[in-house]
C-alpha cells in the first residue's frame, strides 16, 4: 500500500457525500462525510499502533475508520429526519450540535405546568414520537438535563429541575425505550440558555434538554451489510501468526511456503 492511500481514503470519503444546497446551490459536506473523514484521520492514526508496516496500517486504518465514521454520521442523518418529520409542529426544537449528537428542547411551556413535574398530555403526544424514533435506532444514549431560571430558592430549583428530568425519563421508559440507555441530571438554574433579565428569557430557560449521543459502532453493520471495507491480515513482526494449513494443501503453482512479510506488496 503507497502513501497516497492515506489522503485518498479521506478524501474519497468528503468527495463523495458532498451535498448541493437546492435554494443557494452552494455546496456543503454532509454531516455523513465529515464523520467519514474523522474517522479515516483517526483510523490512520491508530492503524500505527500495531507495528511491521506503518504506512500499510494507517493506509487500512483510514479506509476502515472512514467507513465507520460515515456510518456513524449516516445514522444520524436518518435519526435526525426521521426525529423533525415526527416532531413537527409539536415546538420541540431538533437540532444538531456535533456530529455524532442529536440534542432535543423541551420547553417548558408545552411540557410542564406551573411549578409541577407532571407532563402534559401534550409533551405526552410528542414524547410518544421521540420514543417511537429511539427504538428504531438503539445504538446510543440519551442524556437527559433539568433547567429552570433563577427564580425562586437555588435549592428548590435544583430540586424541581432534577424531577422533571426523572419524568421524561420514566416516561420514555415506559414507551420501550431501554432503560440502560438513559442518563438524567438536573441542573437547576446553574445553565441558563438567556440571561435571566427578561421574563421571556426566563421562560426559555425553563427547559428540559435531551442529548442523542451515537455509540462509536453506531451504523457498523449496516455499512458493512452495503460493502463496507474489511482490511486484510498483515502478518507483523514480533506478532504470533495464526497456523496455516500445510504446504501441500496450497493450489498448484502457489509458491513454496507461505509468503513472507517481505512478499507482501507494498
């Protein structure tokens, strides 16, 4: 493998999942592309690791942290269309913060009544849909945060955002989606969205947020059930090799013995 498989693995990777934008027509990368090329630039990196031929390593490692990267961002893309579709009109704002990270707003004026932790058949409805989405697309977790503004006792804030946290976890629990995967904290008033100086600010500011966070695996078989590359064995120096069958069982005409490493093109 030659140097330039590095910057072309990473480079197939952008090139290829470049979107045009119908309205601007300027052309952007998708959040698919840009998981795809950190993860060939990690792949790389970590392909060194494991000795013998370091440019052979971290030409595989790229190509293979590539398609796991973009796996993960494809998976996202969906998640996410499939999270707006189906959370339209209800006022919960969908959003994208990282590129393995999907963040929901609760407000709490669809969400809570006044100084209560109880849902509403409204914030009801919408978490029906958000469970419906998590279940389809279980590889990952869900950090659920509390927020209130900074009216009244810090104590009793704390308190309250940390309860209506527990409620839509419990809530989505008990539409299916796997306990193991949800995480709840209350923040109180310590993370306000808006400066409290306004009473629209503090409006917004009270709020539960939800954080999607996609495990590193996240869309792996998929990609590897549409061609996804598997890099070939290596044998490296210093590491023990597997037993291969005896001389006699290779085809006719394979040459005398196994290959070496020095054999092995470059």
């Amino acid at each position: 493998m030659n140097k330039q498989l590095i910057p072309l693995a990473i480079a197939s990777i952008l090139l290829t999942a470049c979107m045009t934008d119908p309205y601007t027509g300027q052309s952007t990368i998708s959040n698919t592309a840009k998981g795809g090329g950190i993860g060939a630039a990690v792949g790389a990196g970590a392909g060194t690791l494991f000795g013998g031929n370091d440019l052979a390593n971290a030409g595989w490692g790229a190509l293979a942290g590539g398609v796991l990267g973009a796996a993960v961002g494809a998976y996202m893309d969906q998640q996410q269309q499939q999270m707006q579709q189906s959370l339209q009109g209800t006022g919960i704002e969908v959003q994208r913060t990282a590129e393995n990270t999907l963040n929901l707003t609760l407000p709490n004026n669809i969400t809570f009544g006044f100084d209560s932790a109880n849902l509403t058949p409204q914030a009801q409805t919408a978490l029906d849909s958000v469970a419906t989405v998590l279940n389809q697309y279980p590889e990952s977790t869900i950090n659920i945060t509390g927020h209130t503004d900074d009216t009244g006792a810090d104590n009793y804030n704390q308190k309250l955002s940390e309860q209506r946290a527990a409620s839509v976890s419990t809530y989505l629990g008990q539409r299916g989606v796997n306990y193991s995967r949800l995480h709840q904290q209350g923040l109180g008033e310590r993370a306000p969205k808006y400066p409290n100086t306004s009473e629209e600010n503090r409006a917004l500011n009270r709020r539960v947020e939800m954080a999607i966070v996609a495990n590193a695996n996240a869309g792996a078989a998929g990609a590897q059930g549409q061609g996804g590359a598997v890099p070939p064995q290596v044998p490296q120096q210093g590491v023990p090799q597997p037993t291969y069958p005896p001389q006699n069982s290779y085809p006719q005409g394979y040459p005398q013995g196994y290959p070496q490493q020095y054999n092995i093109p470059q």
